[in-house]
C-alpha cells in the first residue's frame, strides 16, 4: 500500500499509545533518555523525539525551530537529550513511504493523565479528512459536558499528526486552536482534502 492510501486508514489501525511510568517522567525525566531528530514530511518539517520504549514527542517547526525544542525540554527538563534516529522515528516517518507490505507498528509512549490519555486514544478514531468536535469527544468517552476538559486536553497532546488532533474543531464549524498554531492546521486539514481525494 502506498502511503496516501495508509494516511486512508484511522491511526487506530497502524498506531498504539502507552502511558509512561512514573519512574519514566519523575522529576521531569531525570534519568530519561530522549533522542530526537529533525524530518522534512510531505506535512512539513517536524521535531520528532523517543526514549527507549516508544515515541514521546512530535511537533511541526516553526522557523527558528525554538519554540519546539523548548516545548519538548519543557515536557522533560530534566532529561538526557541525544540528537540521534532510533528505530521508533523510523516507524514514524514510515507512513510517507512510497510503498508498504504491510501496516507500520507506531509506539507512542505519552505522559499525560488518565483522562488526557482517554481523548488522544479516541483521536486515533477519527478517519482522515473528517473532523469532529469538542463535544462530540467528550461524547464519545462517556463524559458529556466536559468539552472544556477535552479541548485542555487536546490542547496538551505531545504528538502532532499522529494523534490527530488537527481534526477536532468547534462545534459551529470553525477550526479553532491548535498547539502548533491555527495556519498548521488549516494546512492539514486542506492537505488531507487535496491528497486523499476526499
């Protein structure tokens, strides 16, 4: 398959979140590993960065690329940070290959509460070139009236594209924030319409 007809599938199908350990983010990833690299996507360029159990972070680059890195040392100020590729970024970056056998196994390894964890894994179900909004999320995970909580939450997902956060909108029908800023996910979101033919 190719990769415009993998971005076809719900991340659900090709991507899996785990929670960190608390020993993982004590102290703010004191005795955390991290490796991170910079990628040029058909999306755009982005920061991607993993410890030894999965991804833990994906963020689209501004053009002084500061405002990401600072985000991701903020998420871990006190961790070992190693520019380097491992094999979680390779998974990562495989769903813009020209061709697949067979669906990639994406490892997400997130530090976020229970709650916030809830909403990103009900991200994975959003097919591509749909959007859903706030409430329909809170909807969704048995927690209506909680739209507040599900765009805080949302708000704090560690993993651009991956967890597909660009595809949650208001409910009257405008685009409304999104961590990497509002042009990036209107880019998305028309990329998404212009490429998958949907």
């Amino acid at each position: 398959m190719d990769y415009l007809n993998l971005f076809h599938l719900r991340p659900e199908e090709y991507v899996s979140i785990t929670s960190m350990t608390k020993d993982e983010c004590e102290d703010g990833g004191i005795d955390l590993d991290i490796y991170y690299n910079i990628f040029t996507t058909p999306v755009g360029e982005v920061l991607m960065a993993s410890n030894h159990m999965g991804l833990v972070y994906m963020g689209f680059i501004d053009v002084k690329k500061v405002a990401v890195l600072n985000d991701l040392v903020q998420r871990f100020p006190n961790a070992h940070f190693d520019r380097a590729m491992d094999r979680f970024q390779k998974r990562a970056l495989s769903i813009f290959q020209n061709e697949w056998s067979e669906k990639p196994d994406i490892i997400l390894r997130v530090h976020g509460t229970a709650f916030q964890v809830n909403v990103w894994n009900e991200l994975l179900r959003i097919p591509p070139g749909q959007c859903v909004s706030y409430g329909e999320i809170a909807q969704r995970i048995g927690a209506p009236g909680a739209s507040r909580a599900v765009g805080t939450a949302i708000g704090a997902n560690p993993i651009a594209l991956l967890i597909p956060c660009h595809r949650v909108i208001r409910a009257d029908g405008s685009v409304g924030n999104y961590h990497w800023g509002k042009e990036q996910k209107l880019a998305l979101l028309k990329w998404e319409k212009e490429n998958l033919g949907l």
